[in-house]
C-alpha cells in the first residue's frame, strides 16, 4: 500500500447497559450475583474485558473503505438499488 492512499478503519466495540434497576426481591439479586460470579470464576480475565470491550483497528485500501461504507456488517443486498440502511438494534 506504499504510495497509495490508505484508510485507517477504527472500531469500538463495548456493552449496552439499560441503565435500569430490577424490582426483583433481594433473594433473587443474591442468585442472581452469586450465577453471575460462578460464571466469571471460570472464565479469564482477557475473556472478560473481551465480552465487555474490544477495539480493533484495519488499514483498508481505497476499494475496501468503499466497500465497507456502502455494507458496514457485510450484509446480503436485500434492495434493488442495493442500498441498505441501519437503524436501531442490529441483530
């Protein structure tokens, strides 16, 4: 890619928290956290910062930034015009 122009592609990737509070009784909290840290205890610690935040950066040429601007997640043309839009929850 030397001489030509280059792209840097930067992605952050991190968990959604609602923000809201559960109206569940106590006991229910207390299983709830000890399933969760049961979870953890067998994961490691990369793992879990991976699950929670991940960056990754690309170099792209100018026919892949082209690419990824006109489909973002590689998605399969539904349109005609073979335009797609994104809007809200993605799945």
């Amino acid at each position: 890619m030397e001489g030509s122009a280059k792209y840097i592609l930067s992605i952050r990737l991190f968990a959604d928290v609602d923000n809201s509070i559960s109206t569940c009784d106590t006991a229910e909290k207390a299983d709830d956290i000890e399933q969760l840290i049961s979870c953890l205890e067998n994961l490691g610690q990369e793992e879990i910062e991976s699950d929670i935040h991940k960056e990754m950066a690309f170099m792209l040429c100018k026919a892949c930034r082209n690419n990824f601007c006109q489909n973002p997640l590689n998605k399969q043309q539904g349109d005609p015009d073979g335009v797609i839009e994104y809007r809200g929850i993605l799945h």
